[in-house]
C-alpha cells in the first residue's frame, strides 16, 4: 500500500508547524491498507444587448441634471471604494496576525492550542481537513549525526475515515522495512520504515497505541539508519493528551 506522511500531511512533517498537509513521501507494503500520512470555476453567458435607439437631444436644463446625478454618484462609488479598502487592509492584518506553522508535507497549518510539549493545529488542503497532535523530540541520538526536522503526529482526516494515525518523521532516511519499534514505558510496537518516516506496522494496533501514550510519559522510536548505525529519538508525551483532545475536537 502507498503510505505518506499526511502532507498531505509528511510532517509532511517536513516543517514547523504541523505536522503531516502535508503534503509527502510513500511507501509501499505487502499488505494493502489505507493510504498512510507522511491536497471548474462556473460561468455566466451574458446575453447580448439590444439595438440602441435613437434618442432625441435632452434639453439644457436635464443635461445639467444628468451630469449632475452622474457626479454624485461617482462620489459615492469612490467612498464605497475606499471603504471596500480599509475593509481589505483589515482582514489582511487579521490574517497575518494569525498564528501559523508549516506543518505535516509542507501545508500550511494553523495552530490551534499549545499542551506544554505538544501542539495541535489544523490545515485545510482543498475539502479535505486535517488535524493533529504535534511533537518534536527531546533527545536525538547519535548526537553528532546531522538531521533535518524530525516530529511524531498522531493525525486526523474525517474525510478519509482516518482516525488515531501515528506517524514519525526522523529527519534522516531510515532503512526501508528495517528493524524499527516505538516504545511507550513497558509496551513496544513494530514500525514500518520508509525513507524518513515511519508508522505503526499494524494499523488495528493504533487505538492501542494512542492510549498508551496518554498514560506514559516518554515514547522512544528506534529505527535501523539508511547508512548503518542506529537512530533513537525520545519524545515527551507531557501534553500529548490534551493536544490530542483538541486536535479531535476540531475535526469532529
């Protein structure tokens, strides 16, 4: 099956924040499965007009009348105008206030609320929304391995059924179906690898899984590294409930 990290999300994550958009790189399993998260204008005929008719020459008197109804109305169409404007300007420095971040593949994400180490946020990618719990990692080892960002996600995409989908994105290319696992205190769940990114081997174990991490308090991933060696990164689930929470509310 083709995997992404949402990018429409892959993480998408490959930003800040948002983890999944995202969007996102794929894999392909043995098994098939849902897609994985690593986004006619209408016109109107106008008919033609009819002849002009010849009209007779309108006396001084409503001449001067005419042109000045016509100044009038200009001016009010040039006020109109102006407050059509100030109305724009207003709604752009509302939109540039807005908090944002990069999130999942690279879509633009907003950030709903922040739960001490963890974020949701939200993107619209078309009809398609998505919601998700965001987290970067506390600790990277190998230390001296140089890696570009790396997040785990848990994601939601009510358009597509999907619910509960954790992913990570290590920030370095992993080896593809090598050994990988997450661990939650004395739980341990297969990942399944795919350049960076990786997800929950068996999707009827993600339930699982997301409760777990609302009970612990660090998830450790370990993965096997494209170029030897191996790449552990610990993240902290404080917050990740409520963050959780919030990100399924706003996709409900």
């Amino acid at each position: 099956m083709i995997r992404s990290p949402s990018a429409q999300l892959a993480f998408a994550l490959g930003a800040t924040l948002l983890i999944a958009a995202g969007s996102a790189a794929s894999a392909q399993e043995t098994q098939p499965q849902r897609p994985r998260s690593s986004a006619p204008q209408a016109q109107t005929d106008r008919k033609p007009g009819s002849a002009a008719q010849d009209a007779k020459p309108a006396p001084a008197s409503q001449t001067q009348q005419k042109k000045g109804t016509e100044r009038k109305s200009d001016e009010k169409g040039a006020e109109k105008k102006g407050a059509e404007k100030k109305g724009d300007e207003k709604k752009a420095a509302g939109k540039k206030d807005a908090k944002s971040a990069v999130g999942p593949g690279g879509a633009q994400a907003t950030l709903l609320a922040n739960f001490n180490d963890w974020n949701a946020y939200v993107s619209q990618q078309g009809r398609a929304k998505i919601c998700y719990a965001l987290s970067k990692p506390q600790e990277q080892q190998p230390k001296e391995l140089k890696r570009g960002p790396a997040y785990l996600f848990v994601s939601f995409r009510p358009a597509e059924n999907v619910r509960n989908e954790v992913a990570v994105v290590m920030g370095i290319a992993a080896q593809d179906g090598g050994a990988a696992e997450a661990v939650v205190g004395t739980k341990t769940y297969a990942l399944v690898t795919k350049d960076q990114n990786a997800w929950v081997q068996n999707p009827a174990e993600e339930n699982q899984v997301v409760a777990t991490m609302s009970k612990g308090q660090s998830l450790v991933v370990k993965a096997a590294g494209k170029k030897g060696g191996k790449l552990t990164d610990r993240y902290s689930l404080n917050g990740f409930g409520p963050a959780l929470d919030r990100a399924r509310k706003e996709c409900s």
